[in-house]
C-alpha cells in the first residue's frame, strides 16, 4: 500500500522565477518520509538516518500561495537495519519529483537491526503488500 500525503507549499519556497527550490522541494518529499514513519507505535518514528538519496526532477514544480500538492511514499527494500522508499511528489496529475530515498535505523550513532514492530510497520507500505 502507498502512502499518500499532502505537503502545503510555503511562501518562502520559491525561487525568483516562481519554481519552488529544489532544495526546499526535499524538504517537502522529507517531510511525507516522516509523516510515514510516525505510524510506528507510539506514533514517534524510530531514530533514522537519511543514508542516501537519487533526485530525478521530472518537470517544473511552481509556486501557487495556498496549494497542496501530494507525495506517494511506499517501501521497494527492505534490510536488516535500512529500508529503501520511493517517493513521487505530485503537481496538476503528474509526476514532478522522483526520488529513491535509503534510510538506517540507528542507536548510539550506529547501526542497528530493526525490531520486528518496525519491520511490520515498514512491511504495510510495500508495493507486495498491496497486491
């Protein structure tokens, strides 16, 4: 199942050419990351890292005061101690931003093998779990 969330676009993300930044642009991919980590228990996502992150900017992503746009989140990997999501940020019915994002559990700034509440967690959002 993907995870789908709406990310308001703010007045401080554009550029001067009325594009939001690209810089600003991960913010609002990182912010729908967290918001699909929060539904861990307790609702408080576990402590994670950004490991790695590929960008494809498949077209202009503009600045309109007021609007949301929608990020689909959904888990393609997972490890003993990282999960590979893949995200794509929505304008006007089309893909505007991909990004392949890796993230690690980690304790004590390393490592550490997720629990299974977390695998769990992380399993719901699988392109499998759909089927």
């Amino acid at each position: 199942m993907r995870h789908r969330h709406a990310v308001q676009l703010r007045w401080s993300d554009p550029d001067v050419y009325g594009h939001v930044n690209h810089a600003r642009a991960l913010s609002l991919l990182e912010d729908a990351r967290l918001a699909m980590g929060a539904g861990h228990e307790g609702g408080v996502a576990p402590p994670i890292i950004l490991a790695r992150l590929e960008v494809d900017y498949r077209r202009q992503l503009l600045y309109r005061a007021g609007e949301s746009v929608d990020v689909d989140s959904w888990v393609t990997r997972l490890g003993g101690s990282s999960v590979t999501v893949r995200q794509d940020l929505h304008q006007d019915g089309e893909v505007a931003i991909s990004v392949v994002a890796v993230l690690v559990h980690v304790a004590d700034d390393a490592s550490r093998p997720m629990t299974a509440a977390e695998r769990a967690h992380w399993t719901t959002f699988s392109e499998d779990a759909a089927g």
